[in-house]
C-alpha cells in the first residue's frame, strides 16, 4: 500500500489500484516501483489467480506519465523511464492473467499499463489516445508496439494526430476486448475476486454491445492519405485531399511538433518488424533518453500542462527542419552500459 497506488490481495485477485486523482492517476516512479514490487510477489504467490488494475476514485484510469519533472531534468526523465518500461514489459510478459479497467482517461502511461493485459475493458467513459506529438515526445511505454500493430494505416493516423478514441472505437480497433458499462464494473471486480478461474465467462456476462464505432467511417480516407513513410508525404496528401476531414487533421497536424511527428512516424514503420517485446523497450528507451533532451519536449509540456497557453514554439519549426541527420541521432542505440534492460527473475 503507498499514497498513490494501493496493492492488495482481495479473494483470488491481486489488486492493482490508481490513486492520485488530483492529476488522472498519473504515474510518478514511486507509483511504477510499487506495481513492480507487487506484481513480482504475487508472480509466486498461490492466493493470486489473477491481476486486476484499475483506479480507486476520480474521472479517469490514468492520464499519463508525470512528465513536468521529466521535462526539466534529463536525469529524472531517463530514471522514470527506465522503471516505466520495465514494468511495461513485466506486464506484456506475466504470466497470470491480468485485467484492465480503461474506465475513463486512458492515455499515455495509461495505455502502457493497460495495453499488455489479456483482457482490456472499455466502457462508455473511455476516452483513450496516445497524445504525445503535442508534447514533443513520441507514442512510447510499447506504443510503437501496438499501434503498428493496428490494421492499415490506422497506427500512422494515431501516434501523429494523438486522436481520441471512445469506447466502442476501442472495441472496433482491439485496444479493448470488451465493452462493459461502468454501472457493472462493481458487481464484475467482485465476482471476478470470488471466482478468479472463471473471469472469461464473467467478462462474457458483464459485456454489453459497444456503441458504433465512428472512426471506422473514416478507415479508407486513413489508410490511403497515411500510408507514406516520410511526414512531408502525408501532409502533402492531405493538402491534396478536398475533404473537410483531410482540412481538420492536417490542421491538427500542423499544431504538432515536427520532430515528435517524424519521430513517431518512424518508430511506428520499425516497430512492425520486431518480433520481441524487450527489443521494443530498449529502443525505445533509447529514443526517449535522446529525446528528452532535446528543446520541444521541455516546450511542449511547458505550453501544454504547466503555463497551460497552447502555444509550443517548435524547434524546429517545420518537418523540413528536421533533417535525416537528427533523425539518425535520435535513433541512435545507446552505449550499452546505458541502455534499457528489463527486470531479472
């Protein structure tokens, strides 16, 4: 138990639960060493049949990481995202089945703890996305991972735009696996508790039909204007592309750092050809120690979430700026006696 994240066995479950509603939950590396600390004793602890993470009060699962500190102190920034991915990784890699409760704010950080459980729920609160373009930092906690995992183009359209989804967007996409009402998650946790060895026919049970999910409206429109590997390539197929559609998202484009679209776009292409999970953190890791030294993350979460002004001043200020060379920099392996290693046995 801690200020910020309980952990408790309650039944067959090991409990897993957010609490630091003042910021949606937001993880700090305290919050990430004490799942880490709890998931590891459980991993041998007979009493738990299955992990169930959620929030205990407040609007949202988990809004993110807590990334002020981060953006000011390189050191802080490399230290929280080491002990961030690797209980990414320690999730995508657990053994007992785990269940996420995306009931609510899902971003971010969020999506890291919830993205590796074998059953995700969504409800009709969900609001989920990976908003990272608009701080200067990158789809990251695996989301290079799961977004090129998404059918066509629709993991180019997410990690560049950051677009939220609902529900039953989630469902249709399969980031959720279920679609529950929030007004039943009570009743589902408990039973679940009592009976952790039947939590696929209990989640089939508590399963409702998700709603319509609108973006699918838009699926062709996203796989053909975002099916280019350079950034200049789509906004150039977006400016050509006469629908208001096209007209919103490249202006939502425009309002991006440059260098987090580039960034983005390429972790995405390369994230399709790895084939093991830890290789994903590691690089990563890797791109995040760079980029967070850099002048648009410090910027970005300045104008986005401390002085709150919605006016970055991108460095550079265009995709033209960001040359192949930063690029490469950026994508460069760290030393290894630097580099991201996931947690031993």
């Amino acid at each position: 138990m801690s200020d910020e994240v309980q952990t408790v066995i309650e039944g067959g479950a090991g409990r897993i639960r957010l609490d630091r509603p003042r910021a949606i939950h937001a993880l700090t590396t305290g919050m990430c060493s004490v799942m880490i600390a709890a998931l590891q004793a459980w991993r041998d602890e007979t009493a738990v049949e299955v992990v169930l993470i959620d929030h205990a009060e407040g609007r949202g699962f988990c809004a993110g990481g807590d990334v002020v500190q981060a953006s000011t102190d390189p050191v802080a920034a490399r230290a929280f995202f080491h002990e961030e991915y690797r209980l990414n990784h320690l999730l995508f890699t657990y053994a007992k089945p785990t269940v996420a409760f995306m009931d609510g704010v899902t971003m971010g950080g969020g999506v890291g703890i919830s993205q590796p459980a074998k059953y995700r729920i969504a409800t009709e609160n969900t609001l989920f996305a990976m908003p990272e373009t608009g701080i200067g930092l990158f789809p990251d906690v695996g989301g290079g991972w799961y977004l090129s995992r998404l059918a066509g183009a629709m993991g180019e359209y997410l990690a560049l735009t950051g677009a939220r989804l609902d529900g039953g967007e989630c469902v249709a996409l399969g980031l959720a696996t279920h679609f529950v009402p929030s007004e039943a998650l009570p009743e589902l946790k408990a039973a679940i508790m009592a009976d952790p060895r039947s939590v696929e026919r209990l989640l089939a049970k508590a399963s409702a039909p998700p709603p319509s999910a609108g973006i699918l409206a838009h699926r062709r429109d996203i796989d053909r204007l975002f099916a280019h590997r350079r950034l200049e390539d789509v906004l150039a197929a977006l400016e050509a592309d006469p629908s208001e559609w096209a007209e919103a998202t490249l202006k939502t484009l425009r309002r991006k750092s440059p260098q987090s679209c580039k960034v983005s776009l390429k972790l995405v292409l390369d994230s399709r050809g790895r084939t093991d999970f830890a290789d994903e953190m590691r690089a990563e890791y890797g791109i995040a120690a760079h980029v967070c030294q850099r002048p648009d993350f410090r910027e970005g979460v300045r104008a986005l979430l401390v002085d709150r002004d919605n006016r970055p001043v991108w460095n550079p200020a265009t995709p033209e700026g960001v040359t192949d060379h930063m690029i490469d920099t950026i994508f460069a392996p760290l030393p290894e006696a630097d580099a991201w290693t996931p947690l031993g046995r």
